[in-house]
C-alpha cells in the first residue's frame, strides 16, 4: 500500500498539481480573476504536441519547449483581447469574460482539428521505467519531479531577485498601491499571464504524457483540480498553491487507496465539498499566507 | 387606485408577456414543427433565463449553480411522472420503492422544483456569506457536485446513460403558460420588498447594511425563488426532449444560459427575456449554416463548434462594448418611451457591485 512506488507516485501527482496551481493563482493574486479559461491552455498545449510530433520531423525537446511558448502566447493573447477591455469594468464580467474565453478555445479546437481524441506521439522516455530500490519508476514521473524542483527555484528567482519579480508580488499585495508607484499595470498582468500559459504548457506535456491523447474537452479535469488546490492552499499565496497542489495529491491518492469503491466514483463530489467547507470555514485557506494575515479589511 | 394605474404598475410583464403571446400566435399558425419546437425550447430558455435573472440581476452574484437545479427538477420529476413500465425499461437499476410512483404532469413538476428549491435552501445558506471569487467558485463547486452525482447515482438517474421513456407532457402552449406566470413571478420578485432590499445590497452593500438590511437572507431566498424557477424549467424541459442525459445539465447549458442573459441585460427582467429571444434566433441561423456546411462535405472531420465560437465572440464583445446587455438596466414598456427618460435606477455596471473596481 503505502510503499516507494506510492510515495513516488504522490509526488509526482503533486508536482504536477502544484504546477497547475501555480498558473491560476499567480492570475487570482493579481486580477481577483478565476481563469476559466487555463484549463484551455492545457488542452492547446496538447495539441501543439499532437501536431509537431506527428507531422513535423522535429525533435521533441523543441516540440515540447513549442508547446509551452504557444499555450504562453495564447495566454497573452487572451489577456490581450478579452480580459485587458473588461478589467476595469467589475469582476462578475472578467468572470464570464473568462467563462466565454474558455468555450471559444474548446470550440475552435473542436472545429480546426476534430471532435475526436487524437494520440499524441510521445517520446521514448514517457514509457520507459527504471528500477530504484526494487520498484519499477516511470521516467515521467521522475521527469515530472525534476520539472517541478526546476521551475519552483526558477519561479522563486524571478520573484525574489528580479525588478519584475518584486513588481509582481507587490501588485498581488496591494495592486492599486503598486501603481501609485509608478509600476505599469499592463506590464505586471501581461506577465502574470505569461507564466500562467508557461505553467499550463508544462503540466500540458506531463498530462498529455499520462494519458496520450488529446480531446477538446481535456482542459475541464486540470482546471477542477487547480481549483481545489488552489482554494486548499488559499487563493492569494503562491507558496498555499504548491502546497494545495501536494496536499491534493495526497488526499486523491489515499482516497484512492481507502474509500470503498462504490464510494471512489464520488470522488470528485467530496473532494468539491471540501473547497466549500474550506471557503466557509477558512477562505484564506489551509495554509494563509502573511500576506493574507496582514492585510486590513 | 382604479383599474388603470394598476395595469401601468404591471406595464412592462404585460408589454412582455404580449410580446410572447404574438409570437406564440404566429408560431401555431405557421404550424411548422421544427419551428414548434424551436419555440417552445425558447420558452423553456426564457424560464431558466428568468430564474437566473432573479438571482443574479437583483443580488450582482454570477451563480453557476442554476443548471444543477435544473438538473433537479428535471430528473425529479421525470421520475415521478413515468409510467412503472417506463421505468423498469429505462433504468433496471432503479431503486424499488420509486417504480411504482406514478403521478400526473403537474404535481410532479410542483414536486421537482420544490424538491430543487429545498436542495438550494439547505446548502444554499451558508454560501450566501461569500461574495466575489469565493461565491463564484462555491456555486461552480455546487454544479461539479451535482453533476457528480447525477452521473454516478445510477439508481436513481441511470448513470451516464440515457434516461428514456419520459412521456411528453409539454407542448408549445405548456411552455407559454409557465413562461407568462414566471414573468410575472420574477418582475414581482423584483419589484417586492424583498427584491429591492436585495438591489439595495448589490448597489452598495454597506448602505444597505446601514438601514438594517439583511444581505444573507436576501440573497438566500433569491437563492431558493431563482432553484423554485430553475427547477420547473428544468421539468418543462424534461418533459419535452423525452430522452437526455447528466450532461445536459453541466457547462455547455450553463453557458448558453449565460449568454443569453448577459447579451441580453442581466439587470432587467426584459433583458432576460430580450436575451433569450435573441440567442435563440442567432443560434438556429449559425446552427442551419452549421448544417449546411456538414452536409455540403466542405470538412473532412465534421463543421462543428461554429456556433458556440460565434456565441463565445459575441459574449465578450458584449461585456467589452455594452457591459450592462442589449436593454441594460431598463425594462421594455409599452409605449416605448425616450431615451431621454431614463429610469431612475443607477446603472449598475461599474462602481455599484461589490467588489467592482477595488482592483484598478
């Protein structure tokens, strides 16, 4: 039960998790904005790499980094177009902006490509385990861990030592203060969204490599669970959001392994249930931010 | 007050509901079916669009909710509704003691949406503290959940799988009915006591606070009226398509109820019903070219989302350009009057709902 192989597993899930977080909150903290539509850039992610890999004769490296510069230009192209014109305007219509952002990029890929699933060509190194201490490891699992380690640290420099990086976590602070001190709005929110595609193009890879097809319709299962962990971890704190990301991971993983199985199928309806009782009970989630704790009103 | 100061009171649900009538009148007498159905489905629209209004038009709160309580009444009751015959071939699996139950068409839709009005009430309460982001993700939570169960509770809804065999009680004329008394229901809703105290909270909560308001149980029983309305919508519906699945009530009905609330003015009862109106006839043109496409081959793989993406654009634009929909917050009247004589409630676009520019 719980042995090498689960506590790897879990890990993996919750690196993936935590990416995934990591994308909608780094928006939240800025805009109030629930994206509904980086679910959407997941499922183009996807479908970069159905293309290169299937109809180009690229390497797959630069297919994979192709896939994570569109679902990042896709995401400022949508800031760009639909979310900057509503910004000002109230939340309730950045939300349904995002709502409306979401079904065009479901749909259009339904009329481009095809309503059907399609297998995506993955690399050798996706399928391939390698024996450590006993248990046969996936490689994508390691490869998942190691991604995750990698864009954490890179993530913390840029916010840390970085001009933009401060600008960035001061705006999620106090965004209307920021200003006043002569940070660009625009600058700090097209940023935010381009990490928010690079952290959506990267868990689109690791999903894909999971499943190995792509459908319209693959953005809707990321999305939920950015939303549990997300409002697990507490919207505003991007630290909350890994940890919200590990933290479901464990819950699904041992749920998985405990509840009865006519019970597993709601699986998904406890694991909501949970995000209301969080959001009642705690809003400024499991784990607050200093933030949050400081923060008047 | 004599007879005539009493019908201008009421001027616009009677401009609306003549509106609905003529087109009504206009859609027996062609005697088209297609069209039949096309326009009895948009009454049915109306119905859920009209619940959606009462919630979200007097309170300011988007609710992604509303299709799960749809989703209520519609599979509640069908289930009372069916023959014992029916039941046994759509659903092997169904719990014994819910074969037997065999009721006419009304009580059972009575039963459906109250059914969806008490699930609103019980788990509705407590959300009704949250605003914002947290009520937002709540109620979408509310939907997962419910959709969660309807798919997987195969004892009662037959699963994933289609639930067939439900007798078809609605016709064009069922639909008018039930559109007419929710126009009145929701305009009335709108113009009670509890419905202004509810604007005042969305304009400005702390006002509104100040004079000893309420909020969370205004919202509450907008909550529960607007599941109530949801829920016959969703058993009108239900008894007309005869066969359907979970997934009729999830994301994709939720955003075209959306729409066409938003396109046509959330803050105004004639906006819903405006809305509707107008995304209905949109959506049949973008649909027949759809079809047309697909049956000319132009595609290898099938023309299809065309509508939606069409949908999706003109959402946005909507939202970028006329914020406050086609009508915004005024409601229709007959006589027209000028733009002029605007009504007296502020627009509520801006800087009234909560939360509206803290941010920029």
């Amino acid at each position: 039960m719980i042995n090498l192989e689960f506590i790897i597993n879990t890990l993996s899930l919750g690196s993936l998790y935590a990416m995934l977080a990591l994308g909608l909150v780094i928006i939240y903290g800025i805009l109030r904005l629930v994206n509904f539509a980086y679910g959407e850039l997941i499922m183009i992610g996807g479908y970069t790499l159905y293309l290169l890999a299937g109809f180009s004769a690229l390497p797959w490296l630069i297919v994979a980094v192709l896939a994570v510069v569109i679902a990042m230009f896709t995401s400022l192209l949508t800031e760009l177009v639909a979310f900057r014109p509503v910004r000002e305007k109230s939340l309730t219509a950045m939300l349904i902006t995002s709502f409306a952002v979401s079904a065009l990029l479901q749909n259009a890929a339904l009329l481009i490509i095809s309503p059907r699933a399609r297998a995506v060509n993955l690399p050798q190194i996706f399928q391939t385990s390698v024996m450590i201490a006993g248990t046969s490891v996936p490689w994508r699992n390691i490869l998942t861990i190691a991604t995750c380690i990698i864009m954490l640290t890179l993530l913390t420099l840029l916010l840390r030592r970085t001009v933009l990086g401060i600008a960035l976590r001061a705006a999620a602070d106090n965004f209307r203060m920021t200003r006043m001190l002569g940070v660009p709005a625009n600058t700090v929110i097209s940023t935010a969204f381009a990490i928010s595609g690079i952290m959506a193009g990267i868990v689109s890879i690791f999903w894909i490599a999971r499943s190995s097809t792509v459908t319209p319709t693959l953005g809707a299962p990321p999305l939920l669970v950015a939303f549990v962990a997300t409002v697990i971890g507490g919207m505003r704190s991007l630290t909350g959001a890994v940890v919200g990301g590990f933290v479901y991971a464990i819950i699904i993983s041992l749920l998985g392994i405990f509840l009865p199985p006519d019970l597993l199928e709601f699986r998904e309806a406890f694991m909501f249930a949970f995000v209301i009782i969080v959001l009642l009970f705690r809003p400024q989630g499991l784990i607050s931010s200093k933030t949050a704790v400081e923060r008047v009103g | 007050m004599n007879l005539i100061d009493r019908i201008k009171t009421f001027n616009t649900p009677l401009t609306l509901v003549a509106g609905i009538l003529l087109v009504a009148i206009l859609t027996e007498l062609l005697g088209i079916p297609l069209l039949t159905r096309i326009v009895t489905v948009m009454f049915v629209s109306t119905i859920l669009v009209l619940g959606l209004q009462l919630y979200m038009g007097n309170s300011g709160i988007l609710s992604f909710a509303h299709i799960g309580f749809m989703g209520i009444g519609a599979y509640t009751s069908v289930l009372l509704s069916m023959t014992p015959t029916a039941k046994e071939l759509a659903n092997s699996n169904l719990y014994p003691f819910l074969i037997p139950i065999h009721l006419p068409f009304l009580p059972s839709l009575l039963i459906g949406a109250l059914v969806a009005a008490f699930i609103a009430a019980v788990v509705g309460f407590p959300l009704m503290r949250l605003s914002d982001a947290a009520a937002v993700i709540t109620t979408f939570a509310l939907l997962v959940i419910v959709n969660v169960v309807m798919v997987h509770w195969d004892r009662v809804t037959n699963g994933p799988r289609t639930l067939f065999g439900v007798d078809n009680y609605t016709n064009l004329w069922t639909a008018v009915a039930f559109c007419v008394i929710t126009i009145f229901a929701v305009y009335l809703f709108k113009e009670s006591r509890v419905g202004l105290r509810l604007r005042a909270t969305r304009d400005d909560a702390y006002a509104a606070a100040s004079i000893g308001i309420n909020m969370v149980v205004m919202r509450w029983l907008a909550f529960v009226a607007s599941a109530f309305v949801a829920g016959v919508g969703g058993a009108l519906w239900a008894h007309f398509i005869t066969s359907f699945t979970p997934y009729s009530f999830y994301l994709n009905e939720t955003f075209v109820i959306l729409a066409m609330l938003v396109i046509g003015g959330p803050y105004s009862v004639s906006g819903a019903v405006v809305g509707t109106l107008v995304v209905t006839t949109a959506r049949e043109v973008l649909r027949a070219i759809e079809n047309q496409v697909n049956i000319l081959q132009i595609f290898p793989e099938g023309f299809f989302g065309f509508t939606e993406i069409v949908l999706a654009i003109v959402l946005i634009a909507i939202l970028i350009y006329r914020p406050t929909g086609i009508l915004g917050s005024q409601e229709i009247r007959w006589p027209p009057r000028l733009r002029k004589a605007r009504s007296a409630e502020p627009n509520p676009s801006i800087d009234h709902i909560p939360g509206g520019k803290q941010n920029v």
